[in-house]
C-alpha cells in the first residue's frame, strides 16, 4: 500500500535581513513535509523493510518533490537541497531513513533539480514537536560552504508516536553575506588533495 498521509505542510522562509545588514539577494528556504503512518508501527522487529519501501519511498518522493518545485518556481531555481525523517517514540530510526535513504525516494528530487552531489540529511527519532533540522548543501558543490544552511522547524501534533515525518528542503540562494570562502582555498592553502582532505 502506498503511504497513509495524515497531512503536508509547507514550509517557506524568506530572510531579507541578516545580522542588522539587507540581503542583496534574499535567502529563500523552502522544506515540504509529509506526515505519515509508520508502515512497521505495531508488527514488532521487522526483518525485511523492503516491499514497504518500495510501497511508499517513490510515492512520497514524487509528492514533496512536486511541493518544493511549485514553491521553487521550478527545479533550475533550486541551489541547495537536502531530507529528514523524524520517527515517533514508537518506531525505530531506521524505519525513517529506509524511506529516506533510497533512490526510489531521492532521485525524484535529484532529477528534477539536475543534482549531482548526494543529498545532506537527518533522521532521528522524537516526539510531537520534536525540532526537525534539514541540512543542505549545494546541489552540485559539497565544497561550496555558502549553502551549508539548516532548515529548522517543528509541527505541534507530529510525529506521533507510530507516525513518520518526511521532507525535503531547498534553498535559492546562499546564505546572506557569506564571507568564510569554499572548502578548495583551505586545501590549496594546507597543500591537501581534494580526494584525501585530511591527508591521511
């Protein structure tokens, strides 16, 4: 069965002023949040998670993909991307991240926002309202340190304990008057290859 959806929400943030300075470009952040039903809530130590991802990853990917891009004005606007789960008390984490770590949920997102890198994310397990905290980085950069951002957010009634909190989040634009350079000046300047950072 596909995923049983209790509700969405979307997620919108706009800073046009950071630290006491207007933002020549404004950063938006964007995350589309789905609240399901734990599809393993009830049934003990489940071996085998397989079919349920197959029955709800691609699903949901679709759907939050689709949200985020309605909110983006479209996949070329989407700088920064990055997922979450938040599993309810009840549940296990690696129930989120079996939806959230496949393909079948993240390629939707890559594809329609032509991304290379893999995309940053959290899975934790919490109660309703517990904080939700969406990485991102450069759709195309890892090294690109403007758009290491954060979404932050809670959802007063979710997870509930045999529920599952997933989401995607973007971003267009960097963060307001970044000024800490890009991961390659640091290794230029320590002598360090870009495959062996820590020279080790």
């Amino acid at each position: 069965m596909p995923a049983e959806i209790r509700k969405t929400l979307l997620h919108v943030e706009n800073t046009l002023i950071e630290g006491g300075k207007v933002a020549e470009q404004p950063l938006k952040m964007i995350a589309a949040i789905a609240v399901i039903r734990n599809p393993w809530a009830g049934r003990g130590f489940v071996d085998d998670l397989k079919p349920e991802i197959h029955d709800c990853a691609p699903g949901l990917g679709s759907l939050l993909t689709d949200m985020v891009l309605d909110a983006a004005g479209g996949g070329d606007k989407v700088e920064a991307y990055g997922k979450a789960a938040i599993v309810g008390v009840n549940g296990e984490v690696e129930h989120g991240s079996a939806l959230i770590h496949t393909l079948r949920f993240g390629n939707f997102y890559r594809e329609a926002v032509g991304a290379k890198s893999y995309l940053a994310f959290t899975n934790t397990r919490g109660p309703a309202n517990a904080s939700m905290q969406i990485p991102l980085m450069d759709k195309n950069d890892g090294g690109r340190r403007s758009h290491y951002l954060t979404i932050q957010l809670q959802v007063a009634d979710a997870p509930a304990p045999d529920e599952i909190m997933i989401a995607l989040g973007a971003s267009i634009g960097g963060r307001p008057h970044h000024r800490i350079g890009d991961r390659y000046q640091d290794l230029k300047e320590l002598g360090h290859d870009v495959d062996n950072p820590a020279a080790v």
